[in-house]
C-alpha cells in the first residue's frame, strides 16, 4: 500500500509541475490549444462529416451501386453483379480462375 501511495504521490507531483510549467509558458499553451482544436475539427470534418456527405450523395446518384448491386434470389441474397464479371477484351491480362461462366 505505502508504495502504491507513494507513486500515486510522485505521480501527482510531477503532473503539477508540468501544469505550472505550462502556466509560465502562455504562449506554448496557447498553441497547444490551437492545435488540439484544429486537430479536433479536422478529426470531425474527415471522420464523420466527409464520410456521410460522400455516402448520401452515393446513395441518391447510384442507389443500386452504393449498395452493393446484390442479386436477390427468392428474397435471400445470392452475390453481387459486381464480383465475378467476365473480361473478353485483349487489352486485359489474364484473370484468375472463377466461378464464372464455367460449363
């Protein structure tokens, strides 16, 4: 227990000594604080903000697409139109083997 205590002790300390070093340093504090709050906005802006504007506009131009193009079969989802599309053209390398088109 003495021990614990005595680290919890130090440990209070040296946070003190940090916040009044931060007190005699008004303009460094002053920039910390600028940039938590840059990093705090730009945080929102990218995380949540960016991500549910771009998926509306998905949702409203492409709503098939954005979801996924499933293929429904007896009201059960089957796949995707999207995965496993057949590529004839010369300009394509070869693909790897699929499920495709196999008979």
């Amino acid at each position: 227990m003495t021990f614990a205590w005595m680290s919890l002790k130090n440990l209070l300390i040296t946070s003190w000594r940090i916040i009044t070093e931060l007190n005699k340093l008004p303009e460094m504090k002053k920039q910390i604080l600028i940039t938590l709050k840059i990093f705090l906005i730009l945080s929102i802006i990218t995380g949540v903000l960016y991500p549910l504007v771009i998926t509306g506009i998905a949702q409203l131009i492409f709503p098939k697409e954005a979801n996924g193009s499933l293929i429904l079969v007896n009201n059960q989802v089957r796949g995707s139109s999207l995965i496993g599309q057949r590529f004839d053209s010369v300009g394509y390398f070869w693909s790897r083997p699929s499920a495709i088109d196999y008979n």
